[in-house]
C-alpha cells in the first residue's frame, strides 16, 4: 500500500511538472482533460486520489501516453529528483568559428561550452528549488530584461570561472565586463538578447564584444517559434564575437529604458563572427532554401 501511495504522489508531481513546463495553468490543464478546475488544484495538493479515468484523461491532455507517466512515477525515487527525471540532459550547440573565437577573444571553444553550461548548472538548480517549494520557476516571476540581465551576469561569472584564469569579472555596471588578466585576453564586454532581439546598451563604446541570444523553451528540450509559446527555461542558441565602434550602434530613446538605448545595428550584428549555434532553438524562420540570415 505504501508503494502504491508513493506511486500515485509521483504520478501528481509529474503532472504538475509537465503542466508548468507546457506553461499551463490549472485552468486550461481542466479544460483540456475535460475535469474541474478544482480536482486538479486538489490533486496537485495531493488532497485527492486520481482514478483511472481522470488520470487517463489528464494524459490525454497532456499528450503523453499514461502508461508513460506511470513508469516515470514507478522509477521516481528520492535519490533521482523529478526535474532531473522528466529533464533531458542539456545538449550543447556546436562551437562554429573557434580560429576567430581564439583571435578575437583568446577563448576556447571548450572555454565556452563551459560557461554555458555553468549557467545552465545555476538556472537549473534555481529552478528545482523553486519547483520544491510549489513556486513557478524564475522565468516566470522576473521580466524578461531583468531575467536577460541575470543569465549575461551567470554567462560572465561563467566564462571568468572557466577561462583558465584568462577573465576576471568585473564589478556590476562597470565597463568592461570581463577584465583580462593575461594575454591573449583583452577587455570584453558581454550583451545578451532576447530571440531575435538585437543586443544593446544604454551608451555606445567601442570595444570587443561577445553576445549571447537565447529563447524560452520547455525543460525537455522542445522549442516553437512565437511569443506565444515561451517556455520556462533558457537555452542559448547564439553567441558571436567582434570589435565594434561606436558607429555600429544606432542610439534612440526608447519607451520603458532609462535613457538613450544603444542598439548594435543589424547588418554589424549579422557580420560579427558565429562561434556557437544551437539549431535545436533558432528563432528565426528559415529562407527557402533552408539557410539563416546572419549565421557566417
């Protein structure tokens, strides 16, 4: 009896897992399963029972075969979390470039598979804290700028931590954000940008530059184009490198920033050098015959 109710709590949490990685609210989660709204809510507060034929129609609406969810409750133990469980492993994009990354940069291909995989690491844990505490994860409880601002503030801490002493992280709000420490290093700043946002500023200065664009995916791994269809986790699907001067960004004053907002201006970005590219999350649609625009 105890497996069994052991079970039956791991079906629930799976559920609600799945339910917040989809971006599902209660509401439209009933409305799909064809229950009340209040027998999910019971249910995720583990204050009820599923039978057979709500579990079954819950499946259905979450597209997953029951018999699935069932397994995954069956294995689901203490010592193997729920996030680590229904999370595939982050699969990295593919280092492009490296020659020009090492020339612009002094950083390695493998410097930088790193470092994004110590903010995946930090985001991820953050994330399974939260879920522990029946909170949503931090995507949706942040704006987007200041979620873009702390994962570029994670990619530097991760690209100092693992730069074989090349970086050291610069204060918060200073510039450069990466201070060199020996040569091949030199000053670089880091920009991160939403999708297919164009990285930017508040002033334009002249330097070496290394952006970063992520999305908002679901935790297992699937991404689909469209505000509408953000997930809860940030995978980075581009990062390039060059030496920008201050007639590469175009200034405007722009409703909702402090100030005048500099913006690296397209045909600059499109050129800067491709040295990391995850295709599994290009948010661009593809031109007829397959290919992306400013992917050199």
């Amino acid at each position: 009896m105890a497996r069994n109710r052991e079970v039956t709590s791991n079906f629930i949490d799976i559920v609600k897992a799945i339910r917040i990685s989809n971006n599902q609210t209660i509401e439209e989660l009933a409305d799909l399963a064809g229950v009340h709204r209040t027998t999910i809510g019971l249910l995720e507060r583990h204050e009820r029972t599923p039978t057979l034929q709500i579990a079954n129609q819950i499946a259905e609406a979450l597209n997953t075969p029951l018999h699935q969810l069932i397994e995954k409750a069956e294995n689901l133990t203490h010592n193997f979390p729920m996030d680590r469980y229904l999370m595939k492993k982050r699969n990295n994009g593919k280092i492009r470039n490296e020659d020009k990354l090492i020339s612009i940069t002094g950083l390695t291909g493998d410097n930088l598979l790193d470092a994004i995989n110590s903010c995946y690491e930090i985001l991820d844990s953050i994330d399974q804290q939260m879920t522990n505490k029946n909170s949503l994860p931090m995507a949706y409880l942040v704006e987007l700028a200041n979620l873009s601002s702390m994962v570029g503030n994670m990619v530097g801490g991760g690209i100092a931590d693992n730069s074989n002493g090349l970086y050291l992280r610069n204060r918060p709000h200073a510039y450069p954000d990466l201070l060199p420490q020996r040569a091949p290093a030199v000053d670089l700043e880091l920009k991160m940008a939403l999708e297919t946002n164009r990285p930017k500023g508040h002033l334009p200065k002249a330097g070496t530059y290394i952006t970063f664009r992520y999305v908002l995916g679901s935790k297992d791994g699937t991404y689909q184009r469209g505000k509408e269809f953000r997930g809860d986790t940030v995978w980075i699907w581009e990062v390039k490198v060059g030496y920008l001067t201050e007639d590469d960004f175009s200034c405007s004053n722009t409703a909702g920033d402090s100030g005048k907002t500099a913006v690296v201006k397209s045909d600059v970005h499109n050129k800067m050098a491709l040295v990391y590219l995850d295709s599994n999350f290009i948010p661009y649609a593809p031109r007829k015959d397959g290919s992306y625009v400013g992917f050199n």
